[in-house]
C-alpha cells in the first residue's frame, strides 16, 4: 500500500513497481482533474495507455 485515509484508518492506494502500470485507488481521481489541470494518478494512467 503507497497512501492512506487523512486519518489514517483505511489504505487508498496500492501499487505494484514491478508492473508497466499497476495502480488501485480507493477514490476518484478523474473527479478531481480539471481542464489542463489533470489529477496525478488519472495523469499517470492516461500517459501509461
């Protein structure tokens, strides 16, 4: 696990380094992107694609 909860109560995120791309998250990160603005995660996975 790569991320928890703000306090600290639950996992967020998970990833596998060995894999190209391999990520799991516990929430939206597309609802978070913005027009030139995008989330992290979802800009990782879209570059990965």
């Amino acid at each position: 696990f790569s991320a928890e909860s703000d306090g600290g109560k639950r996992m967020e995120m998970l990833e596998i380094p060995s894999h190209k791309f391999y990520l799991g998250v516990q929430f939206h990160p597309e609802f978070s992107s913005r027009p030139g603005f995008p989330e992290e995660a979802f800009a990782a996975f879209v570059s990965a694609t």
